[in-house]
C-alpha cells in the first residue's frame, strides 16, 4: 500500500503538473482537504436502526467502525494533512453510520489485511471497494452499493466515439495493465472478434498506470483500460482524456462492489436497508456526484447477491 507521505506527494506532484500551482485543496478537480465541507449527510434511519439487533454489539460503542484501505483518489485517500481518510467510501460510509444513528470511526488498513480485521471484530464493516464474490461470501456478508467497473478512455479529441461491445473494439490498439481482469476480458473480447471474421485487438501492456498514459497520449494506444473511477479522477485532474464506455469488472457476468461485514454477525440487513432509504432519498446519488462517480450507481442495493465465480 502506498504511505500517507508517499501519495500526498504524488497528488501534490499531479496536480501542480496540471498547472494549479500552490491552491491544491481549492483548485483540485475535488476537495482533497481534511475538513470536507461539502460531504453529504443523512439523518437517522429508524427502519434501519431497528434492524440492528438488540445483542448486537459494535466494535466501540456508539460508532460504526469501518475498515478502509486508502489506495488512491477519488475512492479512498489521504487528504492534504496526509492522516485524514477522504474519498467516496468514506463519504458512503458517513451516510451508513449517520442513518445508523452512530459517529463514524474510519480504521485504515492494508488491503491485504481487511478480511482478518472483519473477522476479528476489529471493525464492523469494510467498505473498501470490495467486491462479491463467492468465495468471499463464503466467510461474509455484503450489502451492494456500487457497480464494479471498468473504463474505456480515450484522448480528448478522439474520433473514437464509444465502445459497449466487443465488435466496438476490433482493429484497436488498447493499453491494459498485464495480468489483470481486464487483459483477460480483452483477450475474449479479441477472440469473439477473431471469430465473427473482424480484427483482433491489439493489446500492449504496461504495469503502472502512467506508463499507460504516457502511451495514450502520445499516439501509441488508441484506449486505455484500468478500473473506472481510476480514471475518473485523471479526466477531471488533466481534462485531456475522455470516458467513452464501461465495462463490467467481472464480465460477461455483474460484478457489484459492497459493504463487508462478518458471515451470520447480523448487521447485513440494517445495513442494506439504509442503503436503500438513501438511494430513495437521494443521498446515495449525491455522495457519489461529489466524486463524479454516477456512473457506477446502483438501482438497489442487495444483501447477498450472487458473487464472481472463481476464474
């Protein structure tokens, strides 16, 4: 995981890059400052309260805390204080224990080391871009509240208008990390091509996000493929890329992101409802606007649902 000192600096670095000089936190394509005026926030839910049940007992009395791994903006990431978690999991996050009745107690934490956490009673959920899958129900419970995907971008003056479909992309040169989902989904979607007597993909891989870039914008790449809100923030940052398509992470199947708590604690269904009564409210769509994230909105949030297979 990269350090608090490590990713202030690359957002500082980034930003300035951009030409906004010294005014980070007011000039950024989002508030990265501590203070987060503009976070959205909820009143209690009592439908959702009264889910919780009655023995219940939460990893520190009257707060709703919740593991989350800081991997980057705009999902999760030091602010400029380099010690405040700010992002669109937190913002979710502060909505759930706000419906809850509850403060909000962020616990980073290594990717690596949520599922023992959880487990442990360390916390009371994770939500950290966590993804249903089978396996991962096997051992816990999720509560769905975004769409798992991935994006198609393109420079800003592309004549490449939109990709949905594999026939979309035959004949383009596209840069993907190697060895991650996308490649393999890419490598189908070539192959469905190759079939239907259309041009293959070409894919170049690359293993860190710049690289990419660096191709995509000097001609060599035609698209770059990583995880969508990603590249959201580099759209908003740099304002010489474009969204043109998305892609479900865990295609030809749904692949939905939610809140983990553990298997049979007895959280779950609290949690979903609130997760509702915001989608309804209007709440959720509004958090998730502050990180230009509407895209990855769901209609409703699920307990449970069917998860990744094993690939």
């Amino acid at each position: 995981m990269i350090s608090r000192r490590s990713l202030l600096s690359l957002l500082a670095g980034t930003i300035a890059g951009a030409g906004l000089g010294p005014a980070l936190a007011q000039e950024a394509p989002f508030d990265l400052g501590p203070e987060q005026p503009g976070r959205i926030r909820a009143e209690k839910d009592a439908a959702a309260i009264a889910r919780i049940p009655k023995d219940y007992r939460f990893a520190e009395p009257g707060a709703f805390t919740v593991g989350i791994s800081p991997g980057g903006p705009p999902l999760a990431t030091y602010a400029t204080d380099a010690r405040t978690v700010i992002g669109a999991d937190p913002d979710l996050a502060q909505l759930v224990a706000d419906s809850l009745g509850l403060e909000l107690k962020l616990v980073p934490v290594a990717w690596a080391d949520w599922p023992l956490g959880l487990s442990s009673g360390k916390y009371d959920a994770v939500i950290s871009n966590v993804g249903v899958t089978e396996q991962r129900k096997e051992k816990f419970d999720f509560s769905t509240y975004r769409q798992g995907l991935h994006g198609f971008f393109v420079k800003a003056d592309s004549r490449i208008a939109a990709i949905r479909e594999p026939k979309d992309a035959a004949g383009l040169t596209i840069a993907v990390g190697g060895g991650t989902n996308q490649e393999r989904i890419l490598v189908e979607w070539s192959k469905q091509n190759v079939a239907a007597g259309l041009k293959p993909i070409e894919l170049q891989l690359f293993d860190d996000e710049a690289a990419r870039l660096v191709s995509l914008r000097s001609g060599r790449s035609d698209v770059i493929v990583q995880p969508h809100a990603q590249l959201v923030f580099v759209a908003a940052r740099d304002k010489d890329i474009k969204r043109i398509g998305t892609l479900s992470a865990g295609w030809p199947l749904k692949s939905d992101v939610a809140i983990a708590t553990r298997k049979g604690g007895g959280l779950v269904d609290a949690l979903t409802l609130a997760l509702n009564d915001l989608i309804d409210n209007g709440k959720y769509r509004q958090a998730l606007a502050r990180w230009a994230l509407e895209e990855e909105a769901l209609p409703r949030s699920e307990t449970n649902p069917p998860g990744l297979p094993k690939f």
